[in-house]
C-alpha cells in the first residue's frame, strides 16, 4: 500500500494503481477523455495532467503510477492553465452544435468543458469539417466530432482481439475508420457506441430519437443468452428507447443482440391482445372469452394429451409457474430443448467471466459459441490479447475462428468424433484430424487449459469431457443451446426431446399444445416434422410477442411482456441470479407466462401459487461412459453443409427486431477458398443450394479458414423455409450456379 | 583550431565504402579488440569514461544509457537510429554512404557492449542510396566473417539488419521508431517504461544515433580517457556539424567541441554571402530555438555554451540566415513542417501544431491581427512538456524564440500585411 496527498487530502492505495485511481478514492475530480476503467491506460488526451512535487512537467494521472509519500496538486494555477488549454484545443474544430448532437448531455467533452474550459475561444479561423459516415445498420462516425482519443480503436484491440477499424492518416487528419468494410457488424459494435466519450460514434438505433436527459434508467436483464447480462433501458413515457451496459455484470461488454434487442418492445407489429381464431383469423373478442375458449378446450384433453414447449430465456418465476400449473392438471409433458438437442445441462465449474479472461490456456471445442454465447467468445479474445494460448477446434465458428491462435478446422460430422476421440485418448482417422494434429491437441491438453464446448456437441462428448475434465482437475465450461436449461432441468421441465414430442403429436397421441414464445419453424432444424405435427394438432394455444409461422396454427394467442415489463430472476451459466425489475407499466392485455397460467388455472377452479421461495439449480450427473451417436446425413451432394441461424438474426423474437437484422439482410453461403477456386465462386456470387428437392438462393461468402468440402448455410429467413427441407443441421447438398 | 578529422578521416578516399579500403586504414581491428580482449563491461566503462553524448540531438550520456540495460535471459537489441529527419541535418548521411564500415563496426561493438546479437539499422526511406551501400557493406562483412554467427572468429554471434522507414519524421523518436520496426503505427509509445527496459517486442533495447556509435570505435581505440581529453568540461569529443543556409561553403564539418561558432561561420563554411548581414542562426537543428546575430557572437560549439544562450546544440544543424530572411515566413514554413509530421495521438500537439499553422497561415496572407502573437505565445504553457512525445516541445522551439526576438518583423507584417524583407 502506498500513502499519498491529493490537494492535501491522504489516501491509501494498492502500490500499482495510478494517480487518477488514488484521486478517485480521494473524491477529487480528475478530468479525463482517453482514460477507461477496463482499458489499458494510453495517455493521448492529455486532459488529467496534474502537478506532482518534485517532477519538473506536468504528469498525466492515468498512467502515472503513485509512489509512497507522493504529493499531487490538482489545483494550482499551471494545471488550470493546461486543462483550459486542452479544452481550447479539443474545441478548436469541434463543431460546437450540441443543440443538435446526439451525445448532448452524456458528453464527456462537453460536461468538461463546463466544468473547467474557459467560456470564450481566441479561435477565428476556419473550422475544418469531415464529411459524416455511416457504417452499416448500427453505428455512424461523424469525424468533426471525434477527438481522437482511441478508446473505440484500443477497444477492438484489446478485447476483439482485432476487428477492421483503426486510426487511419496522420496528424490532425487523423481518421478513425475501417481499412476495406463499408460497413462494421461484427458482433460488439455496439461497444464503440458506448465507449465513445463524445457524439463521435453514435447507434442509429437512439439517433434522433430522443434526448438523453429525458431518460429514466430502469435495471433488466437481456434476455438472449445465457449470460443474463445487466442493462440499464432508457425508459421515456412508458416506452424503452435504449439499452446501456451500466454494471460490471457478468463482465464491462455486452454485445449487439443486447444493445440493440429492446426494440421489439418497441414494434409496431406487437400484439397486445389476447386473440381468438375465427376461421381464418385471429381475432380480438375480449379477454374474458378468450380464457372460456382455453378453459374449456383444455377440459377436453387428459392430461397426458398436454404438452408445452418453452422457450430460451426462461425466468425462474415462469418455469416455476409452469411447473405448479403442470401439476396442477398433472400435465406430464414439457420440452425445453428445441433445438433438437439431446442433452441436459452439465454446468460449469468455472465461476465469473474473469476466471476465462485470466487463462493461460483455453481449449474451445465444438460451436457455435460466439453466436450462441457471444460474450463469452468475446472475453476469450479478451484473454487472446492478454497472451493466452487458444486452440478451437470446431466446424464452424464465425467470430473465433479467424482470431484465435490455433485453428483445428473439421467439417461438421466429425465435430463429435473427433472431440471424443481427444477425450478417449484413442486417434480415430475417420474423423478428419490427421495424426499429427491430434497429437499437438494431446499435448495441448497436457497443459491443463480451460475447456470450453459449445452448443453444438452432443450428450455422449458432454458428459466424457465433464468426467475427463474432474479426474483431471481442469476447469470447464459446457455450454448449452437453450439460456434456460438450467431453469427448465431444475423443474423438470423436458421429456424425450422434441422431435420424440413432435412426433406424438403427429401421431395424435398429444392433442393440445401450449407453445411459448417460439417459432418452432425457426428454431427446430426438423422443419418437415413441424409442419406435420403442426398440421395435425387439435388444439394450440401460442403465447408470444408477434404474428409469426407457429402462431399461425394456434387457436388462442396471448400477448407477453418482455424485458422491464415483468419482474423476473434468471440464472446465469455460472449458476448466478440476476433480477430484473419491472419498469413498464403495461398497456393493454400483456402478461408474463405465468399471470396467463394462473388465470386460466384459476378459471379451471385451482389456485396456482406464483411465489417462488428458492432456488438451487441441479445438473447432469456424468454416468457411464457412451459412444457419440452417428450422424446420419440425408439428401445427396458433393458437399456437406452446415445449417446455422446466423448471429443476426439468432435471438428471440426476431420479428421485432429490425435494426438488428439489417445486419444479415440475405441469407449467405459460406464457403471454403478451396471450393471456390474450384466452382469459380468469388463474395456475393448468387448460387443456388440444392437439398434433394427444393433449392435455395443464397449468396457466397468465401471463407478462408473453413475445410475444403463444408458449406455453412443460414436458416431463419422469413418465407425461406430450408429447415423443411432438412431432417437435422448437417446434410448433403449439391451446388447449383 | 579548425576541422579535427576523427569520423571523416575516410570519406574523402577513392572507394571509402568498400571494405578493402576501409581495412587498409585499420578498420575493424577495433572490434577485434573489443570482442578479443575486452569484457562487455569494460567496454561500457570506456565509453562512460569517454563522456560521449547522444549526437541525435538529446545529448544523454550513452555510457549511462547502456548501463540502464537490465541484467537479464530476454535477448537484447540494439538499434541504430539513421532516421535522419531533422530539417537541416544530413551529418549521418555523409558517414552512411562514405564510411559505413566505421558504422558497422561501431554498431558490433556496441552490440557486443549491451549483449545483444541482433541489431537493427532504421533508415530513413528517402535514404534508398544510403540503405543500399548499408546493405552491401554489411554482405561484405559477413562474407568476410567479420559480422555474422561468429564475428572474426570470436563466437559471438551480431546480425544486422537494414530496415528502411517510411518518411515519418516522428520515428525518429526512439519509441515511434520502435512501433515502426515492429511494423506497427509510428506512434511514440507511452514511457515508461523506458526501452532500455522494455523495446523492440519487449526486450530490452539501446536505441543510439549513427554519429554515436561511429564515435565507440575511436574510444575503443584510443581508451575514453584519451576521446575526453578532447573539447570542453561536459562536451567531449568531437561532432558533425551540418552547416547549411545563406553560406558560401555549406556541407559537413568535424569540430572539437568548443570550438568558437566563428571557425565554423566564417573560416570553414566561409561566412554569409557578400554584401549580406547575419540575422539569425538556429544552431541545433529546426527543433532548437534560433539565436540572433548578437546571441552568436563569442559563443563556442559545445552543449554547455549553448543552452547557456537558451538554445541547444542539438544535431548540430546549423542553419544560417542573413538578412534577406523574412522570420515570419521561416516560423511559418518550420510549423508547417510540425504540423504534417504530428503524430496525432496527443491532443496539444496535434491540435496545437494545426492551430499555430492556421494562424501563421492568415499572418503570412496579410490577415493577421495583434492578439494572435500573444495567442501563439501562449502555446508555450499549453504544450511545453505537456506533450506525449517531444515533438510538440520541438514545433515550440522556432515559433516562441521566433516572435519573441523578432517580434518586431512580426507586428509590421501584421501592420503593413504585406512582407517587409
């Protein structure tokens, strides 16, 4: 601990922190642009000089470490002279139009100006301005604006582990942009946004729209991965206007789907409304008769003819709810995994995102964890910039796959085998790894790194790497599809796995299906299934937020809240509870899952009990040792193609989320420089795919580090119904030109 | 007194930059010394006796500087600093295309002093020939086994390597320098830490100027005592000096230090042009303030003199003005020079260098007003030491010292709008 004097005031702090962190203990205000807490100090803006005894120049505070019995003043003349300096400065060609900035009020420039700039400027030449560039769907960059203290350039190196935008010119030309993208979406964006100290980098979303200051900040939680991230939503007249990351919680970022996922509370198209079907339609005719409608609909079912289907994101409270209204009526059956996945969650024995950033080693299997888990891809580029050693092995990984150190690239089918052949110990030549690479990951396992799995990996590897990893003593983390796993597996909320259920209901053995909030056409890459089981159900009850391709077979719909509409508890891959608080107050007929479960309980004359009193999450026990199962691939091609929803366009309700899927306006084709060597392919080619019948018009995107023979393909289009044509993620196709 | 030939005893032979010349007249029998009969130790320990100071224009003690290098297993690196980009400095250049031998064997020397096997020559890009005649010495040397894996059979191991810039005058700056070498942006880095601690790939690294590591094989063979018998108290040895301006024999000259200002004016460099007056002189460099013609009489070359009179001896880049000079236009043309070459990365200087070029600007098209004198001295409080990297300090040297001694020319051009000289 070092003791040091801040304008006469002591304090005491760690012997490495830095004058402006020793000044902050203090409570003396230090001004600052460049500086962030969860950056590396730079030093550029030169705002935070300060007088230190005995040191002949002023010294930046940010970067300067204290030393026992230091003197600082912050206070004297010189140090005014050189901060009113460096606000003239900074303010020479700022274009001074606040009025009609977006970053008015939150401006970092601006407060310090106010609070120690000089009210006038000896400045009368010429402003110089830099024409305003807009950077695909999310971020504009007004140059005029920027002062160039790189955090969103440091920002993308440090934790992105590098992304196309950089400080570009020299001087006070200096331009901050992107060396060949037009456009920047690459997952974080939303980072600079919020990272930018001045109206330099603003959303496109908030643009416009509304004034800071007007803004009450309401505590949610986003809902689209298992991360449960913290967000503050900017709330005015009942209505969310912008989401910020305000809280260290899990970890300093989030990313897009978060910053920018609100706006379905948003949409214009979001049905407020319980509905009824009358013939062809669904129509509104008053709550009371829609509840009688379900009432006496459900009465006509045994309970073993009822089944629901939850969605990701689930709270705590509702798969409570779920739960006592199940056995309320002793419903029996319930799935959570629609993403035909075939296990149930393992946990994880790591505790905090920043046990990831702090590895040394990581091994990171399977995937597609960047766009099922993007902040956790994102702190382990984070732990990339910090030195860490990481080895993927994976089909296909967008986001990782071109930043990590060591790439094990194997196309999809071998994905299973090849991780349980490492786990077993026992090199199998079939599933594509050579020899040699399969020793270098052995010996790479012998340096104990953390292991990562994605969602992708099924039951049988999940549970030798939990049972590898605990007689080793390593740490790992295994992923899974749905955010609500957890959640769900407590309550045991799951059955035989949706394909099993769906086929039930095709069989007419379920009759009556409560569907929660998910597009089954979307999210179950068996889309021929859905659509017979569909067809043939007798009675469907949708909740949800918009009109979509599930909803259109339902019999009731019944409108939900969302975000800071409900109060709710979720509980994290680390196994923490995060709470979000209900800010909105709702309009007409929304409800949460559960109110619409007690009121219809309630109707049927049984009370349902909403209060939940604890919760411990129960996992997986590893038991026995089994073999992968083989993955049968249908249709017939030359090539083996991967079908994945792509990161824009993967998240809950994505009907009501338009500035995000500007970002993945078409649906792409990924394919390996190889083939298109071969095929004479080059990006934005149009081709067609063909899955043994229909065929699909994608557009090319060539992909350096995917394996010569593997396509990846996106689903999750509107009125682009691949995933009918398609029994399971992984199929054969032929390529059509 | 007049020239004293140490670094340019060479350069005037036929073929100085061939290998065979360059051993004729002893060459690398001083390395040779070095490597056979001398410790590391002992060789910084001459060279701390020596007195010898960086003549890139800092002037630190280059004994001090090597022995900042920590004891420990990274490898270490040395780099030689022929990014000569100073306006009015071409010193290294003479030693660079004429001698390079005597800079390679001061470079192995050195090298072997700081323990390093690596060392890196950073050229300036504008300096193709020069990087050319580099490159075929250091192949001549190597074929003949004086560098390479076993340097005159030694065992010690010193690889150089020629890397040529860009043309960014800021990585002349040891720290830009190095993020260049590495291939990165050539923006100075934050220090500390030092790169005596932490440089090129963060190892430990002694960044030192072509005039600088010439000079090591003279103290090596004539012992430091001897090189600090020569010039003055704190100044020894001798020095380039790059003479250039309004002078009838402009071009390179080796002095002793503390030799009088006067030997090189007016006997070497043969004094202002006939019928013209000396007005000002900026001694260093464009970096270091300019003196006038009275601040110049009686003052002698060596650091000490010279900062005495508030400028700085610097890279010993003397530049002559006599009075046909307009100093505005001079201020003018040397802040426009700091502005295209900031880096960008600290606020006072890049904003403060366009700025000053703004005002200049409007003062030299006749729109200038009073207040912007007293506007453009105060720049002096806002950037002085306040900037990441010297540069700022450097664009302040001719712009105060210029319109605080002429501040006269200054107002009648205001006045008048027009140009007075």
């Amino acid at each position: 601990m070092a003791r040091i004097t801040i304008d006469g005031i002591a304090v005491e702090v760690r012997d490495d922190a830095t004058i402006l962190e020793a000044a902050r203990k203090a409570g003396i205000d230090i001004p600052y642009f460049c500086y962030h807490p969860y950056l590396k100090p730079a030093g550029l803006c030169r705002m935070c000089l300060v007088e230190v005894e005995g040191m002949p120049k002023l010294t930046p505070a940010c970067v300067t470490q204290v030393r026992d019995g230091m003197v600082v003043r912050t206070d004297t003349p010189r140090v005014k002279k050189a901060r009113e300096g460096i606000i003239e400065f900074q303010l020479l060609h700022h274009p001074l139009d606040c009025p009609y900035c977006d970053q008015a009020g939150e401006c970092m420039l601006q407060d310090i100006t106010y609070r120690y700039g000089r009210a006038t400027s000896r400045f009368v030449d010429e402003k110089e301005l830099f024409p305003t560039k807009f950077y695909g769907p999310f971020i504009v960059y007004e140059q005029s604006r920027c002062i160039l203290c790189k955090r969103c350039v440091r920002f993308t190196h440090e934790y992105m582990a590098g992304t196309d935008w950089n400080v570009y010119f020299r001087a006070a030309h200096s331009l901050i942009g992107t060396y060949e993208n037009k456009e920047i979406a690459d997952y974080f964006t939303c980072n600079l946004v919020e990272i930018c100290p001045v109206g330099a980098i603003t959303s496109r979303l908030y643009r416009y729209k509304v004034r800071y200051w007007t803004l009450e900040w309401a505590r949610g939680v986003c809902r689209e991965c298992g991360l449960f991230c913290s967000l503050d939503y900017g709330i005015r007249e009942n209505k969310a206007y912008r989401a910020k990351h305000n809280v260290n919680s899990p970890g300093p970022w989030i990313c897009d789907k978060g910053y920018f996922g609100f706006e379905c509370m948003n949409h214009p198209e979001r049905i407020k409304f319980a509905l009824e079907r009358r013939e062809n339609k669904l129509v509104n005719v008053g709550l009371e008769k829609v509840l009688n409608g379900i009432t006496q609909a459900l009465g006509r079912y045994k309970p073993e003819e009822v089944a629901f289907i939850l969605p990701s994101g689930l709270s705590v409270e509702d798969a409570a709810g779920i739960r006592n209204f199940m056995d309320n009526f002793g419903i029996k059956k319930a799935e959570y995994r629609v993403g035909m996945e075939d296990y149930l969650p393992f946990g994880s024995n790591v505790d905090s995102l920043e046990e990831i950033s702090e590895a040394r080693n990581i091994l990171v299997l399977s995937g597609d964890i960047s766009n099922s888990y993007p902040v956790i891809a994102l702190t382990i580029c984070e732990a990339i910039g910090k030195g860490a050693n990481v080895v993927l092995l994976t089909s296909w990984d967008y986001y990782l796959m071109k930043r990590v150190n060591n790439l094990f690239c194997i196309k999809p089918s071998c994905e299973d085998g090849a991780i349980y052949s490492l786990f077993s110990g026992k090199w199998d030549e079939f599933t594509g790894l050579s020899r040699e690479e399969y020793e270098r990951l052995e010996a790479f396992l012998q340096t104990k790194p953390m292991i990562v799995l994605g969602p992708r990996a099924q039951e049988a590897v999940r549970a030798l790497i939990v049972d590898y990893a605990i007689k080793n003593g390593l740490k790992y983390i295994i992923l899974d599809r749905s955010s609500s796993s957890y959640v769900a597996y407590t309550y045991g909320l799951f059955c035989k796995g949706i394909d099993s259920l769906l086929e039930e209901v095709k069989a007419g053995s379920v009759k009556a299906l409560f569907v929660l909030g998910v597009d089954l056409f979307r999210e179950v890459p068996n889309g021929k299934l859905v659509r017979d089981a569909l067809g043939s159900v007798d009675f469907m009850v949708y909740m949800g937020l918009f009109f979509n391709g599930t909803a259109r077979y339902a019999d009731y719909f019944l409108p939900l809240t969302e975000l800071v509409e409900e109060e709710a508890h979720f509980v994290n891959v680390f196994g923490k509870l995060t709470k979000s608080k209900k800010s909105l107050a709702r309009e007409y007929e929304e409800r949460s899952i559960r109110e619409w479960l007690k009121l219809i309980s309630e109707k049927m004359g049984k009370k349902l009990d909403l209060e939940v009193r604890e919760f411990k999450p129960k996992f997986v026990l590893v038991e026995g040792n089994k073999k992968p199962k083989d993955i049968v691939l249908s249709g017939s091609g030359d090539f083996e193609a991967l079908f994945e929803i792509p990161f824009y366009r993967n998240f809950r309700y994505m009907e009501g989320k338009s500035k995000l899927l500007e970002a993945s306006p078409e649906p792409v084709l990924n394919v390996s420089i190889y083939d298109a060597r071969s095929l004479g392919l080059s990006n934005g080619d149009y081709v067609s795919l063909d899955i043994g019948g229909p065929s699909f018009k994608y557009k090319i995107r060539v992909f350096d580090e995917l394996v010569k023979g593997v396509l990846v393909a996106d689903t999750g289009f509107e009125g682009f119904p691949v995933n009918e044509a398609l029994n399971n993620r992984i199929a054969k196709v032929k390529i059509k030109k | 007194m007049g020239e004293y030939r140490l670094l340019l005893a060479n350069v005037d032979k036929p073929g100085s930059h061939k290998l065979e010349v360059y051993r004729k007249a002893g060459g690398y029998e001083r390395l040779r010394k070095a490597l056979f009969e001398m410790k590391p130790d002992e060789v910084v320990e001459e060279v701390k006796k020596s007195g010898l100071r960086g003549r890139g224009g800092a002037g630190f003690p280059t004994g001090v500087k090597w022995g900042f290098v920590p004891k420990t297993d990274l490898p270490k690196y040395l780099i030689c600093n022929a990014d000569e980009g100073e306006p009015g400095t071409f010193k290294d250049r003479v030693i660079i295309e004429k001698d390079p031998h005597l800079l390679l064997e001061g470079i192995a020397i050195s090298a072997y002093a700081i323990g390093a096997h690596e060392a890196f020559i950073y050229i300036r890009g504008e300096y193709e020939y020069g990087a050319r005649i580099l490159e075929s010495a250091i192949r001549e040397a190597e074929e003949a086994g004086i560098l390479g894996d076993n340097a005159l059979g030694s065992g010690y191991r010193i690889k150089i390597v020629v890397h040529r810039g860009a043309g960014a005058y800021v990585c002349g700056e040891e720290t830009a320098l190095i993020n260049s070498l590495e291939g990165r942006r050539g923006h100075p880095r934050l220090r500390p830490p030092f790169p005596a601690s932490k440089g090129v790939y963060q190892c430990p690294t002694i960044v030192n100027n072509v005039e600088t590591l010439a000079s090591v094989p003279f103290i090596v063979e004539k012992g430091g005592d001897w090189y600090a018998s020569l010039g003055t108290e704190k100044s020894k040895g001798t020095k380039l000096f790059s003479i250039s301006g309004h002078i009838k024999r402009p071009g390179v000259y080796e002095l002793i230090l503390g030799t009088p200002f006067d030997v090189l004016l007016n006997e070497l460099a043969g004094g202002v042009r006939d019928g013209r007056k000396l007005k000002a002189v900026i001694p260093g460099g464009s970096s270091t303030p300019m003196l006038t013609a009275e601040e110049v009489e009686g003052m002698t070359l060596d650091y000490e003199n010279i900062q005495a009179r508030g400028s700085q001896l610097g890279s010993g880049a003397v530049i002559v003005m006599d009075d046909s000079t307009n100093i505005v236009k001079v201020v003018w043309r040397l802040a426009k020079f700091y502005a295209h070459e900031s880096c960008g990365q600290c606020t006072p200087c890049r904003e403060g260098t366009r700025w000053m070029v703004q005002i200049l600007d409007r003062i030299v098209r006749g729109e200038g007003r009073m207040e912007d004198l007293d506007v453009l001295l105060d720049f002096e409080s806002i950037m002085a030491g306040n900037c990441l990297c010297p540069l700022g300090d450097a664009a302040l040297g001719p712009l105060i010292s210029g319109i605080t001694k002429f501040r006269s020319e200054f107002e009648a051009q205001i006045k008048s709008g027009r140009c007075l000289v």
